[in-house]
C-alpha cells in the first residue's frame, strides 16, 4: 500500500474496492432512508447495508459522536454529508467504498479558490490527497471486510491487481481459506475439500450460474477421468478471475446441491474499473523433474464510459511436468512356493498365504506436456441509473500430452528367501527373493483434451428506489475427450529379482544382478491395447429474482430458477494385439528388435528397455490405429439428466438488540427434480425418469456487539445430489490381476439413490482491529441422512447381462463376481471448528512494522459406516473419504512502498481417499500428510511495471498414498519445485 497524505497513520484504514466485482452500485439513484438518532459508527454501519457500499473508519475516531435522525430521500453523497453533519469528520469516495476520517487541522484560507475535488463531503472543506493501494496486504483488507458484511459464514479471495491473482492455479489459492484442503496432479492443485467433506459435496458458481469442469489424472489411485461432480480447478488459469467467494453456510437464495459449501468465481468485468485499464503480464517457469522451461502470458483490456464498457482478458501456458516414484498396486496375502533352501516351517507360511506380499512392485515415471488456453469477456451496458446489463463470456481449454513409463516385477510366485515385519498381526514382506519372475515393461501414451465454455446475460433493473428485479440466463458446457490412451507391455520371463522396502517402507527398490534390464535379450511383446474415453456435462439455467426493501429496516427476495443438466459419457476398448486374431500384420510374432524397443532412461533409480509404441504400433499395421463405434463398450455408455425448478423466499430484517445492530435473514427455499437416467442394464437398454423434491430452510443471524466485535449464526437444511458415475447405468469389470481361485469383481451404478440430505449449524465470533486485522473463531455441525457407501455381494456373471468380452482370460461367464453397488445407508455427522488469525505487525518498530502474517487451523471429524470392508463380511466405522482431521495455512508477509515478498505454509494431516467394499487387499486406502511450502516477491519498477519471482513446492514434498489402515505403501511419487521470474506492464 501507498498512502501519500498528511495524517498517514490515521489513514491506514483506507479500504479501495478498485478490483472488487459485483458493488456497481449507482450512486446519484436516491434512496428512502429513515435513521433514528444513534451512536456515529451505528449511522455509518447502516448507511453500509442500505447503499451497499463499503466504508471504513476508525472506531476510535467516531466512538464519541453521535448522528441525528435522519429522514427522507438521499443520493449517496447526501446522505453521508447527512451523517456527518453534527462531527468534525470527513469522507471520501473512494472508488466502490468511502473513508471516513478526520478533516485536516490546516484548513484553507478563506483567500484561497475553493478545491475541486468532489469527493470530500463535510461543511469543512478537505485537503485532496491521492491514495494507491495495491498488493497482498490490500487485497487482505478487501477479503476482510467482505466476511465482516456477510449475512453468512463465508470467506473471499481477491486479485492482488489487474489480472494478478494471488496463486497461479485456484485451488491453490482455495487452500489458504480456513477449512478448506486441495489434492494435486502433478503438483498442482486439482480439487478441493470443505470443512472435512470431500470434492462431491461443493458446488462451483461461475459468473452466478452453476458450472462443471473435468479434467483426469494419468494415475488410477487418483481417480483417473473424473465421473463425479466435484470440481476440477485446474481447468482454469487463476488470472482469469479476480474474485473467489467461499460461501461455507447455505442460505435460500443459494440453489440446493452444495452441503459442504459453495464457491463462487467471478471473471472481472469493465465497470469494475476506472476509465481505461490494461495489462500484460508474462512469466518463464522452470521445474527440477522436468528440466523444462515454460512461457505464461496473460493480458487484459478494459474501457468504459458513463454507461457502456467492454473487457477481454486472455492466458495462456504451457507446462511441463515430471512425476517420478516407485509403486505396489496394493498388497495382498499370497500363496508361494519356497524354493532353494529346506525349511518346512518357512515353506508353510508361504503356502499359506500368511504373508502380505507387493502385487507388483513398479518403478514409474509420468510426462507430461500441457497447454492451457482461457479467455474472458465481458460488455455492461447502463442506458439508465435504474437499468444495467451485463454479458459475460469464459472459454478454457486445457490439453495434455503423456507419456508413461513402468518396469513392474511379475509372476513372483517361487520364493528363495523373505524377510518380513508384524504389524498389528499382519506379516508384511520387507524382503523378497524371487525365481523365475517376471520384468514388465509398460509404455504408454495418452492425449487429453478438457473444453469449458459458459455464456451468460444479466439484467438488473431499479423499477422503484424500493423495488429490483434480476434476471440471469446462460449456458456452461463442459467437454472432456481422451481419443488417444494407447499401451504396449514387453516382458522378460524367468528371471531372478530381488525387492527391498528394508531402507524405506515407502520407496522400495527392486534389482536383478544376474539380467541386464537395458539389454533387449530376454524381452518380447506381450500386448497391445486401444481405449477412449468421452463424457460431456451441459448446464442450462435462468433465475429470476425480484427484491423490495420494505423500510431501512426491513426487505424480502423472492426468486425462481430453472435448470437442465446433462451429462453424457461412453468409453472404447480393444486389446489382446498382436495374439488376438485380429492384428493386421505379422500376428502372433513377439520378438523385438532394437528398431521396436529402446531403453528408457529418465527414471532416476534405474534403466531398462521398453517397447517403442511408435515402432510397435508400425510393425503390427496398427499405426493411426482408432476405434470405431463397433468398440464402445455398451456398459459405459450412459446419459444422466437432471430438470430442477426451484422457488424460493428471504425475508432480512435490521433491528437493534441491547442498543447495538442485530441482522436477520430468514428464508424457505422449495425444489423440484426430475432425474433421467439411461443405459444398458442386465444386457437390455433401459431408461427410468422419477421424481423428488424437498423443502430447504435457512436461518442466518449477526449481532454485532460492538463496531468491531460480532457473533454470526447459521442454521439450515440443504442437499447433495449422488455423483453422476453412481446414478448412471453403467458397469465396470475390473481388469486387475488376481491370484488362481480368486473371483473377479465388477462395479455397477445405481440410478435409484436418494441425495444426500443434512442439517447443518454453524457459530462465529468475529474480532476486527487494525488495519486488516482479524481472529476469529468458528464451529461447525452438519448431520447427514442417505449417507451413499458401497456394498458388494457375489453374483453370477452371466445375471448382470454384460459382454463376455470383457472378462479376463480363463475367466467365464458362469464365474461368481463381487458386483458392488453404491446404496443409501445411514445417518453420518461431520463437525469441526475454524481458527483464524490475520493483522500487521504495524507495533513493530520500523523496518519491521511493515511485517505482517495471515493462519489459520481447522479440526474437522467424521464418520460413516462402511459396509462389508476388506471382504471381511463385517462393516466399520471410518472417517469420510477427502476428510483431514488438521490443516493449517500460515503466512508470512512484508510489504514496502516498492517491494513486497511472502512465504506459505500449507499442511493438511493424513486422509482416506477411498473405502471399497468387497476388496480383500486393503480395508482402505489414502493419503500421507503433507506440507508444501510456497515464496512470492515482487519489486515496482515504476507505477506501471513490476518484476516478479516465485517458488512453489519448495520442499519437493514427497506425496505418499498408502495401502490399508496398517499403512503400507501404495504409490510414493515427487514432482519437483517449480520456478517463475516475470515482468507485469500496466497501461492506464
């Protein structure tokens, strides 16, 4: 912050709303205002809520003056001037908010020409002076003040500038709110949790209108293509938005869906600007795995006038990205044979199946070369003080390009010697000596394309002073298309190899002495395969609300809204090449030659020969190979739509309790779905459409105790709607190896679930001092009804009516499979409580009063009932999956007249990821705690460029998915620390 003005400390409350949407309020409209005679901090905390503007004093300042009644109808500038009147203060427009202070003690002489500037009011007339405040510390004080007006429990994020958002990716940003925890792809964040529920159970509003984005992950512990509805933030480049709304407690105007919370991203928009504004912004990164260097650039352009302005903003990056690690495809208790030595009691435990042996340690290695297009536009038009529209356009495109690589041990069934360790009575082998096992090589190749697009209008028009009506129409489609995923796997039979987790349980190393892994003797092809995959979600929707303020003290909303959404989605599938009768060319041959198979390098732990898929594909006469519709698989080709009305009403009633303000907000909200869901079930294509609707009420209260000082309460009902992969008729056959005699499981979708339905309450206390500083101290509780888990139970393959043609060889039929389906099951709760703590360290002495530090810890615990875990017939009670019982964000800050620098903490504790049912390897599997640790710092050239340097991921943080509650290692991977230095140019 700059502050260039006499009486400067004084002025460290000033709050500008230069970069803050959605308060384009019209100040020359005349409002009908009835104040009572009151304290000067109460008259100016109601001329806040009736104007809808911001305006920041100093308690201590007013604490001893009082305002007169006031009565009548008042432009903005009246009325404050109203206000004042009988107080020797002054106040300033200051874009979208106003400064009250004290008028200078060197007024001017009567001799002198009066000022023209227009924004002093007050009949003492006030020194003009000129403010700038940009950067993480204003940014702070926005974001404050925003949570203090709130009617409900909700937090906000803010541009530090014109297109210069505090992380470089949203869900990044996301993780510094209190209660809320990411996952990463690759080290950058993809989806978020709130306040202990998992993805599922966020809504997303883009630009006021709900909206999905999908993306996918190369690793299957990691959802691979995402069919639920949570939302994947890494479709967007965080520059394209300058504004974030956690709204964490639900009120009626909301539309139902978001039990855990709602986020609200607002792309900026012309009149949220001055005149003409543009800027260009353009970064280099480097990243340690990749060793790549990669280009972002970013611009904007804005213009407007009295009553039309038109803005487009652009990003574009690329970004490659190296994850590299070790992995086990779980554990399992396997039956083994000893060999080369004589030792009944060993050669018992081994035949057995007493041992928890890896499935199949793997060496892997992932690439990535990502592109990533948005862009933004927006046209407001206000012919009128009492008229406004607003059109709003977002396009994103988000491209990958992998390419893995993977070197497993297989068919390790002869055992010469094992060590192993007991844990809670499992024995797991920390050791293994394997004959006549097995080296795979896996090479894959995978092309992915994710397309958001939404366009939406909104008028708003002031048919009275007392009287509003808003009305919003749009469309937002998601797309996500994956036409390339393309495998070969070469093998090397009988070999000797040797695995060890002794030096670390989570990062074994597995060698064979006696084979070179990077000759091309030993190794031929063993398969090739072909798989797409598709799906597309649609929004359609239109709101109307209308809004009359009864008297200053009283106002109801009523609203309407329709929805459509639809999602669609089909995968393709063809493998056993080059034995399966149908390889165009040279079928049946596997041997390799240095023409089809090179040796892998990149993975830092060892080398070894891999099939080049190129070379491959060529030799078999399956170059440019792709899928016809002959090879959709009928069970994943499915259509979910859902049809929502919703009406609803909200009555804000503002009185005084004990003398000080106390806000009401009480409303009813009733919806209607129609939910269509269609496939192919049992074999035969079926559709079914049905019905449920409910009633939603919402209580919201705060009483402010004092000018700085409130207590906030929230109690309400509200939904979740199943993920749209539960409610589809679709099926999977899992494709995972199995032990001889061990049945095969399949999953099947449910279009008969009931939503989630919860009951939540939540409580703060707020304390505001300083110049953005804050503690406040938060509770939550949320009870949950039709709680969605897995059961599993054995039936006949042929009974489901799925192809044969996508069992496993040697598998039938007539074979009896575990067949899980999600259910309804019962009653769960989630509670928890918020800390958080923010404010300058302004009492230091100089330099180091320019310090500052923003923290914040949220407990959350949950419980649910899991049924038939570990195919152990029993069910248990587990926390709910994404849940975190610790995380914390902790910044430090230093902000001078030209220079600023940060440094982030981020730490969330360990989590389940998943529960399945009637899965004898694991009882559940999940995430290790983390900590990532993030640096920014700029430096201001001049008023219109800055230079900028970051770092992310400092600490290379190892992420580390475990295997069962006994936590054994499932998959350890690191994605390096990643490096930007760049230059932003403003023009004005």
């Amino acid at each position: 912050m700059h502050c260039r003005c006499s009486k400067a400390r004084r002025l460290v409350l000033i709050f500008l709303l230069q970069v803050v949407p959605f308060a384009n309020a019209q100040q020359d409209s005349a409002l009908d205002i009835a104040f009572e005679a009151q304290p000067l901090s109460n008259a100016l905390n109601a001329f806040s809520r009736a104007t809808g503007q911001t305006i920041l004093y100093d308690p201590a300042v007013t604490a001893s003056y009082f305002s007169t009644a006031v009565k009548g109808s008042f432009t903005q500038r009246k009325l404050i001037l109203q206000i004042l009147v009988q107080s020797p203060l002054c106040a300033d427009k200051v874009k979208e908010g106003w400064l009250v202070s004290d008028c200078p003690q060197n007024e001017k002489s009567a001799s002198e020409p009066p000022s023209t500037n227009p924004n002093p009011i007050n009949k003492k007339q006030k020194v003009p002076f000129e403010i700038e405040v940009t950067g993480f510390r204003s940014s702070l004080m926005q974001a404050r003040e925003i949570k203090r007006l709130a009617m409900i429990s909700q937090d906000a994020i803010l541009a530090e500038d014109i297109a210069d958002f505090p992380d470089l990716n949203l869900a990044d940003s996301l993780q510094r709110v209190p209660g809320i925890s990411i996952t990463r792809e690759a080290g950058e964040g993809r989806q978020i949790s709130l306040r202990g529920l998992g993805p599922d159970f966020t809504r997303v509003i883009v630009n006021g209108m709900e909206a999905m984005g999908m993306t996918s992950s190369p690793m299957d512990a990691r959802g691979a293509v995402s069919r639920t509805r949570a939302f994947d933030f890494n479709i967007f480049a965080s520059e394209l938005f300058n504004r974030i709304d956690v709204k964490k407690s639900y009120s009626a105007d909301q539309e139902e869906g978001g039990i855990g919370g709602t986020v609200w991203l607002q792309t900026p928009q012309p009149f949220d600007y001055e005149g003409f504004q543009s800027a260009l912004t353009y970064r280099q990164a480097y990243n340690s795995n990749s060793n790549e260097s990669d280009p972002r650039v970013v611009a904007m352009i804005s213009n407007r006038s009295d009553n039309i302005g038109a803005l487009f903003s652009v990003a574009y990056s690329e970004r490659h990205t190296t994850e590299y690690g070790t992995n086990t495809t779980r554990w399992r208790q396997e039956k083994k044979q000893l060999v080369g030595q004589q030792n009944p009691e060993l050669a018992l435990i081994l035949s057995e199946g007493e041992l928890w042996f890896p499935r199949g340690h793997r060496y892997s290695l992932w690439n990535n070369q990502q592109s990533r297009l948005g862009m933004t536009t927006s046209l407001q038009y206000r012919p009128l003080e009492q008229f406004s529209l607003t059109l709003n356009g977002i396009y994103s495109r988000l491209q990958n390009r992998l390419d893995e690589h993977h070197l497993a041990v297989k068919d390790n069934d002869l055992v010469s010697s094992v060590e192993w360790t007991e844990i809670n009575g499992d024995k797991e082998v920390t050791y293994a000596h394997y004959q006549n096992a097995t080296w795979r090589a896996e090479t894959r190749e995978d092309e992915n394309r994710s397309v958001f697009y939404q366009f939406s209008g909104e008028a708003n028009w002031k048919i009275t002073p007392d009287l509003s009506l808003n009305l919003l129409i749009g469309n937002s489609s998601s797309d996500y298309s994956q036409p390339k995923v393309n495998k070969v796997n070469i093998w090397a039979e009988n070999v000797d190899i040797m695995t060890d987790f002794r030096q670390d349980r989570f990062y074994g190393l597995s060698t064979s002495p006696g084979f070179d892994t990077t000759s091309i003797e030993g190794f031929e092809v063993k398969d090739l395969y072909f798989q797409e995959n598709y799906m597309t979600s649609n929004f359609d929707n239109i709101k109307l609300s209308l809004e009359h303020s009864v008297d200053n003290h009283n106002r109801w909303t009523v609203g309407v809204n329709q929805k459509t959404f639809a999602n669609t989605g089909h995968d393709r599938f063809q493998g056993d090449f080059p034995t399966n009768g149908s390889t165009p060319q040279n079928e049946g041959i596997v041997t390799l030659s240095p023409a089809t198979a090179d040796v892998f390098y990149g993975h830092p732990d060892i080398a070894w020969r891999q099939g080049n898929l190129a070379a491959i594909q060529a030799f078999y006469g399956l170059e440019n190979y792709q899928l016809g519709d002959e090879y959709i698989i009928d069970a994943s080709n499915f259509k979910v739509t859902e049809e929502t009305l919703a009406a609803y009403g909200l009555y804000d009633w503002d009185t005084n309790l004990a003398g000080q303000p106390f806000l009401v907000s009480a409303g009813l909200r009733y919806f209607q779905t129609q939910l269509t869901s269609a496939g192919l079930s049992k074999g035969v294509p079926t559709e079914i459409s049905r019905d449920y609707a409910d009633w939603l009420p919402s209580l919201n209260m705060v009483y402010e105790f004092s000018d700085d000082f409130l207590w906030r309460m929230g109690v309400s009902e509200n939904i979740t709607r199943p993920s749209i992969r539960s409610l589809s008729f679709s099926a999977d056959v899992s494709q995972a190896s199995r032990n001889e005699g061990e049945i095969g499981s399949v999953w099947v979708g449910n279009p008969d679930l009931a939503p989630f339905e919860s009951v939540n309450f939540d409580t703060a206390l707020e304390g505001y001092f300083s110049e953005n500083g804050i503690i406040s101290l938060a509770l939550f509780y949320k009870k949950i009804d039709n709680f969605i888990v897995e059961q599993a139970q054995p039936v006949v393959y042929a009974s489901l009516g799925l192809p044969e043609a996508l069992l496993q060889a040697g598998d039938s039929i007539y074979d009896v499979f575990n067949v899980t389906t999600p259910q309804n099951s019962d009653s769960s709760t989630v509670k928890g409580f918020e800390i958080a703590f923010s404010r300058d360290f302004d009492f230091l002495p100089a330099p180091f009063n320019q310090l500052g530090m923003v923290a914040n810890y949220t407990w959350a615990n949950g419980n649910t009932l899991y049924r038939n875990v570990e195919n152990s017939g029993k069910d248990r009670i587990k926390t709910f999956a994404g849940l975190s019982k610790s995380s914390y964000n902790l910044t430090f800050y230093y902000e001078a007249e030209r220079w600023a620098a940060r440094i982030s903490s981020a730490y969330r504790s360990d989590y389940i990821l998943s529960v399945q049912a009637g899965n004898a390897d694991q009882d559940e599997a999940g995430y290790h705690d983390t900590a990532y640790v993030d640096a920014s710092a700029y430096y201001q050239i001049s008023d219109d460029i800055k230079i900028t340097a970051e770092g992310l991921n400092l600490t290379n943080v190892r992420e580390e998915l475990y295997s069962d509650s006994n936590d054994r290692a499932y998959n350890t991977t690191t994605s390096g620390r990643t490096f930007l230095l760049g230059i932003s140019v403003q023009l004005q």
